[in-house]
C-alpha cells in the first residue's frame, strides 16, 4: 500500500538539492544575453530596443542624475534624431509654457530654462564648456543670436570678448547692419575761450588712436591735434574758442 505521505528527507539529501538548484542558477547567469531568457518589457543591452510608446527614467533621489551615458575613444554619449521634431530637446525646472513640438522641427539641439528666480544666476538653455572652444556653430551661418540682446561675448582676460575674422584681404570680417554704439567715444564740450580740452578715460595709453572733430561751426577754429597719455588724452584747437562748443571724440586701442 502507498505511503499517505513521502517519507521525510534526510539533511544530507536537502543540502544536496540546494547545491544543485545553485548551480544551475549560476549556469544560467553565466550564458550570454542571446541565450538567456528576455523580458520583452525590459531594454536590453547591445541591442536595439523597438517600441510603440516613450520609455522613460525617473530617479526621486535629491542630487542624483537620473540618467548618464558613457563611450570610450569616438564614441557619442548620447545620440538623438528624430523625423520631424528636435534631435535633443531638454528643459530645466519645467518645460516651455505654451510648447509646440513644431517648433523644434529641423533642429538638432533644443534647450530651454525659465529665467532664474535670484539676482546672482541666470537660466542658460544650452551651456557648452570646454578648455578650447566651448560651442562651435557651422554652417551657412555658424551661429545666429536672436533676443533683447542678440549675442553676449566677455572676455576672461586680456584677450578680446568678440573675433570677426576674415577669409582673406578682400573679405568682410565685421558688418554692422543699422547703428553702431562704442563706449569708448563721446561728446564733450568745451568752454569759450579754451584752445585745448582733456578728457579722462581709463585705458587710454600713448599707444591709443584718438580722433576728434569740432562738433559745432566757429569760423576759423579746427582741432589742430590730439594727444594721448595713460588715462586720458587731450584735444587741441587752432586757437582759442568764440563761445562754448562740442568736441565729438572716438578712442581706438
């Protein structure tokens, strides 16, 4: 007759069952990604990973990046297209009010930040940083700048804040299209009586082009010549003026 009941187990046979269900397990981790079972739900590695719908990562961790991409030699850290829409498109604190996924058709790189709610920072939709060049634009215009202020260029150092370069001789490095302002020109008047004026303006050497002209009509009276010094220069006049007048300068170096 059958026993109701299995006859129990000795310890010896429970530790040899153990033993063998942990080597299969570790057999199984040890078979390549082809071989081994695949979740359709879950993205694989060094694969392609079609879908119907967004994948997204999330991380709730304060300080934490939710996601981060590596490649070693020439390899791209991340790589974005799309067929209409912006190849990359990435916001800071929320998205653009009023977004219109139109407007990011044919462009590569879109980035977005609301102004800053503090005095001492700024919002910055795309920073690029590098010891060398820290963005690089080409194309039939490399970059273009469009707001209140269309583009900002600061110097660091001793070095100048904005290059226009030339092609060649014949080629136009800077073109201004409307007015031009320069902080270092000016108009300064000049009493009546004087035959000279100095106008103090810091970094001015005696290395500095300074051109001046009468900016009122007195008959006979001209600017005979202008002299640069550290900090300032002065303007001289033929000869001594009938009545107030306006001296317009502009300083160069």
């Amino acid at each position: 007759m059958d026993e109701p009941f299995a006859a129990p187990r000795s310890r010896r046979a429970l530790l040899a069952a153990a033993a063998g269900s942990a080597a299969a397990l570790a057999a199984s981790a040890a078979l390549p990604l082809s071989l081994a079972a695949h979740d359709a739900d879950d993205v694989q590695l060094g694969a392609a990973n079609p879908s119907t719908a967004t994948t997204s990562i999330t991380n709730a961790t304060a300080d934490s990046d939710a996601f981060v991409a590596s490649a070693d030699g020439t390899g791209v850290g991340v790589s974005g297209t799309s067929t209409g829409g912006a190849g990359l498109w990435a916001w800071s604190i929320s998205g653009p009010p009023g977004w219109d996924p139109t407007f990011g058709s044919y462009t590569g790189v879109y980035g977005f930040s609301p102004a800053s709610p503090t005095s001492d920072t700024v919002g910055v939709g795309v920073f690029g940083d590098s010891d060398d060049w820290g963005v690089f634009g080409s194309g039939n215009i490399g970059v273009y700048g469009y707001g209140n202020v269309g583009v900002v260029g600061e110097s660091a150092g001793a070095e100048a804040g904005v290059v226009a370069l030339a092609a060649s001789a014949s080629s136009v490095a800077l073109e201004v299209l409307g007015k031009a302002k320069f902080s270092r020109s000016g108009r300064t008047s000049i009493g009546k009586g004087k035959s000279s004026l100095k106008v103090t303006l810091a970094g001015t050497t005696t290395s500095s082009h300074v051109f001046a002209v009468m900016g009122s009509v007195q008959t006979g009276r001209y600017v005979r010549a202008v002299v640069p010094v550290s900090g300032s220069f002065t303007v001289y006049l033929n000869t001594t003026t009938t009545a107030a007048a306006f001296i317009h300068w502009f300083v160069i170096n």
